[in-house]
C-alpha cells in the first residue's frame, strides 16, 4: 500500500514539474525580448538622436552640455572639439560629445516633457538628448 501511494505521488510531481519547466523555458524568452523593448531599443535611439545632433552644431549655435553649462559656440578645434563662450570674453574647449542639446529660444530654457513644468510661454523650445 505504501509503494502504491509512493507511485502515485511521484507521478502527480513529474507532472507539475514538467509543466514548471515548460513555464520557464518560455520566461527566458519573454525577458530576453522586454529587456530589447525597455533597455537596448530606447538607448539605441538615443545614441542615434545624440549623433544626429552632433553632426549638425554650427558656430553660432546656443547649446547646453551635459554638465548644465549654457553657451554659443564660438568655433571649431578640430574633428571632436568646440570652443563655446560661456560669458562675455570667458571661453572654454568643450567636446563634442559633452553638448546635450541646442537650446533655439533667448530664454535659455530646454523644452520640458509633457505636462512638466507648463509654466512659461510655449515658444520656448530646444532639441535634447540624454546621453550616458
């Protein structure tokens, strides 16, 4: 009797863990493909944003870098270098990797997110991109 109830309960285990590991052999693939959605696919975005930006700064431009510093590019120090002037005769080599975003309005404020602070006027725009 004791060997009959060993059978039957080992048989109801071999049948629940083989629908567990069927379970997880499809939770592998179910993180592997969120894990592209919420982490590879937005930061592939942003490296593509940041190089289109990058690639069209021109001397004049008004610009903020990633450090929160605001200014106008004053000119070129080769291929990966901008000069920007950060106040009246004060200028500083900055990379260009280090510009986050082109601020287009005299007001000096980067657009915000939707529904973020809608306190000031919607002329107010700037392209931003957040690097790592």
């Amino acid at each position: 009797m004791t060997e009959l109830t060993t059978i039957l309960v080992s048989g109801a285990e071999s049948e629940s863990s083989s629908g567990g590991s069927f379970v997880s052999f499809l939770l592998l693939p179910l993180m592997l493909v969120a894990m592209y959605f919420l982490i590879i696919r937005p930061n592939s975005k942003r490296r593509k944003d940041a190089a289109k930006l990058q690639s069209t700064l021109e001397i004049g431009d008004e610009v903020i870098t990633t450090s929160g510093i605001i200014g106008t590019l004053t000119g070129e120090d080769g291929p990966t270098r901008f000069w920007l002037e950060i106040d009246n005769d004060v200028q500083v080599r900055i990379a260009r990797g280090g510009i986050q975003g082109r601020l287009t309005d005299d007001k000096n404020e980067p657009e915000s997110d939707a529904g973020e602070g809608d306190d000031h006027d919607d002329d107010a725009t700037a392209e931003t991109v957040d690097g790592d």
